[in-house]
C-alpha cells in the first residue's frame, strides 16, 4: 500500500487549493516542489493578488472583505459584477473560443471560493489603489475586480502554507516530478528527482498543478513563434511544461491555444525572469492614459480599445512585433499624477525632458523626426475640451481622422515636461495546456478521463484564448484545484 493518497505537483496557488482540500477529504497528501522554500510557489508568488469575482452587491463584497468599514461602504460605488457580466468578459476576451463548461463552472464558484480561501486564512482588502477612480468626491470601483488578496500572492502562499503545516501536509521542496508512473492505464505515482537523486513517489491519484511553459524558451519558440524566446518572463523560472511533457507522453489531450499567451508591457531592462524583490513592478499598466511608440515613431496599437484590464494581457503580443520588441510609452502632465505605483520604482527604465523635441533626442532607439511628427498627428486628432481623466469607465474621446485611432481617453500630450517608459515583451503565462472535465479529471485522446490523474492552474488549456479578463488566473487555479481536490481525494483505484 502506498503511502500517499494523493501527490499534488506544485506548490503554487492551484496546487496548494487542492492539497488543503484533498486534506479537508481525509486524504494523506503530499506536495512535490521544485523550487526551494524561498522561490517555491510559482507564479502565485509574483501575482498581484486581484481577484476577479461575481458578486450582487455590496453585501457579497461583506462576505470576502468582511473587514470594510462603513466610511469607505458611505463613500464607494463598489457596483455589481454578475454572472452574465463574468460569462461575457471572458467570451468576448477569448473570442468565444473558451469551453464553455469550464468557463461556468469557474464562474459559478468563483465567489465560493474566494469565502473559501478567507476560511484558510487568506485576507482580502478592497482594491482602492488600482481598482478605484474618485469621481466627484466618491471611490468609484471598475472592471470587476473590488478585491484583492492582503500581501498579494506572497500573503496568499503564506496562509496556505500555514494552513498546509497545520494539516500535516508535507511540503517536498527541490523535488522535480519528472514523469508520472503508470499501473496498467492508471497513474500510480510520480518519478522525482531531487539532488542528484531519482525516486518514486506513489499513490491513488495525482494533481498536476505546476504552471505553464512560460518559463522554457525553446517552448516558447516552438508553440508560441519566432521570437517568443527572447520575452521576458515575469514570473518564475521553475514553469518549464515539464507537468504538460508528462501527462501528453502517456497520452493526456492538448486544449487550447498553443500558441497563446498572456503577456503585456515589461520594463524593458528587467531580468530574464521574474525578481521578487521587483514583483509585478516591472509591469507598466497606464498606457490608455497615453501613447506607446515603437522604434519607428509609430503608434501600433489603440492604447484606448478597453478598459486597461481587457487589453493588457494581449499588448505584449503587439510589442513582440515591432522591431527591436522595444516601445516607449509616453504622458504628459495630465497623466503624470495618475500613473500606477508601478511607474515611481527605482528599477525604471524612464527618460523625462520638458519638451517633446527633448524627449525625442532621449528615446533611444527611436526615429525622433517621425516619432515628432506622430505626436504632432495625434494632438491635432484628438476631441476638445478638458473633462477630468476617468479611467473606469470607456469615455468615448476617441481621436479623430487617424489611420489607428485612439478609442478612450484621447487627450493631447502637449503639457510638459513629459515622462517616457521603456517596455517590452512580459509573458505571464501559456494558455494552451491539458484538456481536462468540469470535474477536474485529465482525458485521454477519446476525451475519456484517464484513471487517477488531475490537473488544476495554468497546466489547463481551454479557458483562455487570444485574451483574458485580469485577476481571473488566480481565481481559476483556486476553483479547479479545489475541485481537483476533492475529486482525487475520493478516488478509488
Ligand atoms: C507578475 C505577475 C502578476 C500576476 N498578477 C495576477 C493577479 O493579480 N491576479 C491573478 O489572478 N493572476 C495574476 N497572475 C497570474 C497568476 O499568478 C497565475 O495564473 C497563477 O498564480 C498560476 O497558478 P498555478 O498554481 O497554476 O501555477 P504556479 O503558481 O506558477 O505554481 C506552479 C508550481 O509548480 C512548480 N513546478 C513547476 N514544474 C514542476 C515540476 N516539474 N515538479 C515540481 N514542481 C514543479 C513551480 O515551482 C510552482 O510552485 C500574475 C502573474 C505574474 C507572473
């Protein structure tokens, strides 16, 4: 008789859902890790935190931020984002391609299990700082995303591991799960290897919930598309597709995009992959309050299509195209006091002059007659008038006679002295991964469940495609690791 019940592989936030909930099932758990303490827990510890959710009202805000206090409930229009607004935002996002399934079923337990994770220990606190505009003297919430987990992903992982050590879950750090083992066509257990050594580990069911393939260039050239290999990781090093390698070789079903990916604007002197120190700080998110222009001088994108959290993730596809996967984002003083914390960290790659044709000569890389005769262009097409900049809601000051307009807060850029921020190519995640049921159970090519094996996380293809509406991987690795869980824990060879 083995040891475990269930091996889960990860020890990110999908994972760690599913190892406290096979706990809470009554399975003995173990938790394979590749990463050491400090760097384990994958992408979850670089995450922001937002966390996308359904909620009517306020009332079921109470339930996940139960620590609001009345002043900020007086003074904030936190709105509702329902089921259908869920459905939709990521129908539309991903083009109506996502199975629609999954996609309920992440919607339809989305608040649960935010009330889950706060019964593990997690904390959650109203998004002020990047969710909430001041509208005439009140906080006014957008995207619907109200919330967000106290400490970010690294206070998520915290609550989790204390909750894991509690449980008495053994957590295996430095273990690489190489391959799974098979009993006749059923997973037994995992091959490891950990300093030097292979071994293996067995049990009834196994949860594979270790990330994507961000983080492995060949990879990433090879399903994503030339260049891909030179984007910048934003997260952990550690998602190689070895989980995906695994279960495709015993004949586990690909889904979804292969070749697409979450990415966006990434300091464009970050490290090959992500710094914790650094976090998400290498990430530049106040473009639709500007321009962005590449090496030619050119805009290349409609900074204004959509709220910032239904375009950004698909920006770092754009940047990838333009020469030198380089593009500087450039505002003016009206945007200046709005630009996102991101923008005031020391690790910045910024220029600042007090006219246009000053910042032109310090764009390095950049045609300065022609990024000149841009900035001219754009100013001459934009609205009149001067309302107060809002970025919760699509305003509708759409440039005028551009070839690329801008859709949305289309204001000029002629108010020195200007500040300019150097990007490139971030890539966050993988979207394509393994087909997997509602229940959480990886199939086979005939799209039967294949005996004993779970998958939960960014490892899951189908959901996402071409884009996606922020803060929901975290939600999604939650759900279905939850319901990965449960599911293994009552599995029975
Ligand atoms: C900078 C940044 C900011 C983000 N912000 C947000 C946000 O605000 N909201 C949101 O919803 N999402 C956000 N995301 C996305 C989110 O972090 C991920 O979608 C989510 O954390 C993925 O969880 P996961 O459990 O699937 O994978 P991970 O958290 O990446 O965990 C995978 C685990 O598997 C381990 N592993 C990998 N290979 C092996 C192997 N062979 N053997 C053993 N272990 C292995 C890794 O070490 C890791 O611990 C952000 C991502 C980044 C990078």
């Amino acid at each position: 008789m083995s040891e475990y019940d269930v091996i889960v592989v990860g020890a990110g936030n999908a994972a760690m859902a599913a190892a406290l909930t096979a706990r809470q099932h009554g399975a003995r758990v173990i938790v394979l890790e590749a990463a050491d303490p400090d760097n384990a827990g994958g992408n979850t510890r670089y995450a922001a935190g937002q966390t996308r959710t359904t909620y009517r009202g306020v009332e079921d805000l109470l339930e996940i931020v139960p620590d609001l206090t009345r002043d900020e409930i007086a003074s904030s229009d936190f709105g509702q984002y329902l089921r259908e607004d869920f459905l939709e935002d990521v129908g539309r996002l991903t083009q109506y391609r996502c199975n629609p399934e999954l996609v309920e079923t992440l919607v339809d337990n989305s608040h649960a299990t935010l009330k889950w994770m706060r019964e593990q220990g997690v904390r959650f606190q109203a998004s002020y700082g990047r969710q909430a505009v001041n509208v005439d003297g009140r906080y006014k919430f957008w995207g619907g995303l109200p919330c967000e987990i106290w400490g970010g992903g690294p206070g998520l992982l915290e609550a989790y591991y204390r909750g894991a050590a509690q449980a008495g879950i053994e957590i295996r750090h430095r273990t690489h799960a190489l391959d799974l083992i098979l009993d006749s066509r059923r997973v037994a257990g995992v091959r490891c290897a950990s300093r030097g050594e292979t071994f293996d580990v067995r049990a009834k069911a196994v949860v594979l919930a270790c990330g994507g393939f961000e983080a492995n260039a060949e990879m990433r050239a090879r399903y994503l598309g030339p260049n891909w290999d030179l984007a910048k990781v934003r997260g952990t090093k550690f998602n190689t597709g070895q989980g995906l390698k695994m279960a495709l070789q015993i004949g586990a079903s690909a889904a979804g995009h292969w070749s697409g990916a979450h990415s966006t604007c990434w300091d464009l002197n970050s490290p090959e992959t992500g710094d914790l120190r650094v976090g998400d700080g290498y990430q530049k998110f106040s473009y639709p309050i500007g321009i962005m222009i590449n090496a030619r001088g050119e805009r290349f994108v409609d900074e204004g299509a959509d709220l910032q959290v239904y375009t950004y993730s698909r920006i770092g596809r754009e940047i990838l195209a333009q020469p030198g996967m380089l593009a500087w984002q450039v505002f003016d003083q009206r945007a200046v006091p709005l630009l996102l914390r991101e923008y005031r960290i020391r690790e910045v790659t910024k220029v600042t002059a007090p006219t246009l044709e000053a910042l032109a000569e310090k764009l390095e890389g950049v045609d300065a007659k022609a990024f000149l005769k841009t900035m001219e262009a754009y100013n001459a097409a934009v609205p009149p008038g001067e309302p107060q900049i809002n970025i919760s809601v699509r305003d509708g000051r759409a440039t005028n006679g551009l070839a690329l307009p801008k859709s949305n807060w289309a204001y000029r850029i002629d108010r020195g002295p200007f500040e300019a921020y150097a990007v490139t190519t971030g890539i966050t995640f993988t979207f394509g991964g393994l087909r997997i049921t509602p229940r959480a159970q990886v199939v086979d090519a005939a799209w039967e469940p294949i005996q004993g094996l779970y998958a939960a996380g960014e490892i899951v293809g189908g959901i996402f495609f071409n884009g996606y509406p922020g803060g929901t991987g975290l939600v999604s690795g939650a759900v279905f690791g939850r319901i990965a869980g449960r599911e293994a824990a009552s599995h029975r060879p």
